[in-house]
C-alpha cells in the first residue's frame, strides 16, 4: 500500500475542504467529511483511521458488513441504493451511523420495521434526484414535503436531512445549481418547521462547491483513496 501516497491525498483534501470553508466564511466544524472506502482494501481504512478520519462509507451491504467485521470504533455511513431484504444487516450493526440513501416509502417501512425489532432508532437522510437523472434513484423535490408529513408517523427512524447525488461532470460549477436547489428546499422545509441539519452533497469532483452551497457532509472517494480499481 502506498502510505505516502494516501497521507498526501488526506492532507490536500484537508487543505481543499479548509479553502471552500473560508471562502463561504463557514466554520470548518461544520463540515463533516466521509471517506468513502467502496471497493478499497480494509488496510487503506485503517491507515485513514489513524490519521483521524472517523467517518467511512460503503455502497454495498455485504462489503460494509465485511471490513466493519475486521475494524471497530468508527462510523459507517451507507450511500447506496439499499435494497429492502438487506435492511436488517444494517439495523444489526452497533455503528452504522447514518443511513444518506432513503429513497421510497417502502424502504422506510422496512428501515422503520427492523430499527423496531432492533429497539433503536435509526437515523436516516431522504435522498432527493435534484437533477431528475433517470439513472439516479431518490425523491423529487416536490415530493420530499409529503414524504416527510407521512414518514412523521415512523416512529424508529429519524430523518436528519437531505442528500443529493448530481450528474457527473467536470465541471464543478455545473453542480452548483442543484446543490443550490437542494439547500433552498432544506431552508423552505426548516422554516416550516422540519428539524433537518444534514445536507449530504459533493463527491470529489465538486465538494467545494457543495460546502459552498452549505453542505454540511462531503462524502469524498477517490480524492482520498485514488482511482477504484478492481475490488480485492
Ligand atoms: C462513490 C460515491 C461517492 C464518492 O465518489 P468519488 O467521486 O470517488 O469521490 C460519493 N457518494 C456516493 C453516493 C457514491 O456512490
């Protein structure tokens, strides 16, 4: 493993997520970063661990559940599109922290179903499709105010935020209007008097844009870990 190589990428992505925060003149604790570790070896995340970095997240039930088996006292975030017959494996783990992927009313149903049987209540985000990508799963923006009015009736879980994955691009300022769009709704339904405090926005190509669009968690991949390669 190239140790030198992964304490470099952390220390720029340190550097770049400290530039976004004084520029939009928030505060640096207002921004949590999670290193998203798909399809990187359990040695990598051990080494991240050490240098601080706390937070991980996985796309795939059965990887997280794999490297969580062979590393404890950190957090796993899931991101994926969480199929229901797997919800119960998440529920199980003592530290799977935050759950970014809530995309349907029966996902929620279920997530609600097992934190029940588990006797916890499972934190979650609602992902929305601000892009309206056909590819994408999650929420329109129009439709996460209803989804919300109906989800206050699941008792086990609790909707800390909002979460977006934009199209992908090189250019980082073509995500910016849909981060904008994101936060505006997170603004609308907080003034309405929904207790959201999580924006989940910006991957590695657009994380600063995000922050400055208020994100509050950046989930950065391969600027941490480098390219994904085949999984080991
Ligand atoms: C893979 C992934 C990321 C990280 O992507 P990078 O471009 O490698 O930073 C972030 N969010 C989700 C939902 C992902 O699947």
């Amino acid at each position: 493993m190239a140790v030198e190589r992964l304490a470099t990428r952390l220390t720029e992505v340190k550097r770049r997520i400290n530039l976004a925060v004084d520029r939009s003149g928030r505060k640096s604790g207002e921004i949590k970063l999670v290193a998203v570790s798909k399809n990187h070896p359990i040695d990598k995340i051990k080494y991240l661990k050490e240098q601080g970095i706390s937070n991980f997240g996985e796309n795939r039930v059965q990887e997280l559940l794999d490297k969580a088996a062979e590393i404890d006292k950190i957090s796993w975030h899931f991101i994926g599109h969480l199929q229901r017959n797997k919800v119960k494996y998440l529920m199980r783990m003592p530290n799977c922290q935050l759950i970014h992927s809530l995309d349907s009313w029966r996902l929620a149903k279920e997530i609600d179903k097992q934190a029940r049987k588990n006797e916890c209540i499972m934190p979650v985000l609602v992902q929305v499709n601000v892009a309206e990508d056909e590819n994408k799963f999650g929420f329109k923006l129009e439709e996460v105010e209803e989804f919300l009015k109906k989800a206050a009736e699941l008792k086990n879980l609790v909707i800390k935020g909002l979460m977006t994955v934009v199209p992908y691009t090189d250019d980082p300022e073509l995500s910016r209007p849909f981060f904008r769009r994101l936060a505006d709704l997170k603004s609308d339904l907080v003034q309405k008097g929904y207790d959201l405090e999580e924006l989940s926005m910006g991957m590695t190509n657009d994380f600063e844009v995000a922050i400055e669009e208020g994100a509050t968690i950046v989930r950065v991949g391969t600027a941490l870990f480098g390219k994904r390669g085949d999984y080991q």
